[in-house]
C-alpha cells in the first residue's frame, strides 16, 4: 500500500488507543487541512472482548470517522511483542514511507505493559529513522532517512501531569464517535462478552472528566494531554495561548 506524506502519524500498540487518547487532536488537525496518518502495532487480540479480526474490522471504521488517510496495521504479537531490529525496522518503513512532521506514540507509563513497552520501541524506531545507514525499503522501493521534528507521549489509563494540551473542545462528540466505533470494547448494554475494564457506562464518563480536566489546564472545556522528552521549539512566544 503506497502511502503519502502526512503532518501527523498516530501510533497505537492496540487498535483504540489512538481513538482513546488522541483522536480529538487528529479530528481537529484533519479539520484544519492536515493529513494525518495511523498505525497499530498489533490487532489487540488478547483483549477481554471481541477478536483481532473484529477489531481490524472496527479500526478501519474509526479511521473513516477520524478522517485519517490511512491505517497500517504490523500484526506484532500482543503481550508477546519485543522492542527488537525486526519490529523497530517495520516501524521506521511506515515513518519513512509517509514523513510525518510529528508522531504522537502510546504513554510512557501505565497499567497494561503493553503500552509503556511499545512507547519505547517507536521512540527509538523514530530516532533509528534518521539514520541514513539504516536501509529498509517499502514496496520494494528503497527508503531514505527521515527523522520526525517532534515525538509526543499521549496519556493513557494512568494519569500524568501534562506538558502540552490540545484544545479539542468543538469535537469531543466525533472523538466519541470514534470510540465506539468499536463497538465490541466499550460500553454495549446488548453485549454478551464478559466484561472489562473499559467495557463499563463509568468507563466513557471518567474519560470525558479527564478530558475536561485536561482542558481546565489551558481554560478550554475539553483537552488531550500529551508529554514530550525534549523541548519545544518557537519562534515567538505569542505563538503560545
């Protein structure tokens, strides 16, 4: 699948993640005439409810709902998967393929050790990116380097005090949406599978407080909040609100 360039490449190491976390931040972009592109690392198959082919299906529905160019899906193993050369060279050919000028990656720390563990395989796979003796190629085409001008942490099921917030007030409904779109984890009255964490009505209504928490940060209704390793740049300091 050829892919093209994008401003913003959104990694999850679980379909939903990025839905999760940062949607309204990639709703709002795409909004805004930024291409946006989004990357699950596996199919989440070890999840409570639902399967792995059931997810792929309702990830695709979600992207439609972001907006999002495209979805690449590696199929590493879930819990089982390694911060290693094959998995950081399958990361850096979708970087190198669709030259996001920023890349938003799973939380640095949190309950399932999945995503603390992914967060550090795309940091490096984003750095190793940049280096140009590092051949990968991506339909049979061989890639040049190219390195992401930022990496941002989103924040997961652990709270963490942000550094940066993004104003999504306005798509908190689509980033809802977005949500559900897989309709197999989250709250579904008329649901069989056993439940999970993230399958409870509470479950919805604690992430919208965290979001409007969020947003009390910059005097907005609702925010996503991110971390980053390494400071920000701007050219004024009106650019901030």
């Amino acid at each position: 699948m050829a892919l093209e360039k994008v401003n913003i490449l959104a990694i999850g190491v679980h379909p939903d993640d990025v839905e999760l976390s940062c949607s309204g931040t990639l709703i709002k972009s795409v909004l805004e005439g930024k291409k946006v592109g989004l990357l699950d690392l596996t199919h989440g198959e070890l999840g409570t409810r639902g399967s792995g082919e059931l997810r792929l299906v309702e990830a695709e529905n979600a992207r439609k709902v972001i907006g999002a160019s495209f979805r690449v899906n590696l199929g590493l193993k879930d819990g089982f998967f390694q911060s290693d050369e094959e998995a950081q060279r399958k990361i850096i050919a979708v970087i190198r393929a669709c030259k996001p000028e920023i890349v938003l990656c799973n939380a640095l720390r949190d309950r399932h050790p999945d995503h603390a563990r992914s967060a550090e395989l795309e940091k490096i796979a984003c750095f190793l990116s940049g280096l140009r003796k590092i051949e990968t190629t991506w339909e049979g085409v061989q890639q040049a380097e190219w390195r992401p001008k930022q990496v941002f942490h989103y924040i997961q099921d652990y709270f963490a005090e942000p550094n940066v917030v993004v104003d999504i007030t306005g798509h908190w409904d689509k980033k809802m949406e977005s949500i559900l779109a897989y309709s197999s984890q989250f709250y579904n009255p008329d649901s069989k599978d056993p439940e999970s964490p993230i399958s409870s009505k509470s479950f919805l209504e604690i992430l919208k407080g965290r979001a409007q928490n969020f947003g009390r940060y910059v005097n907005v209704d609702f925010g996503e909040g991110f971390l980053i390793e390494r400071p920000l740049g701007v050219q004024d300091l009106n650019d901030v609100f």
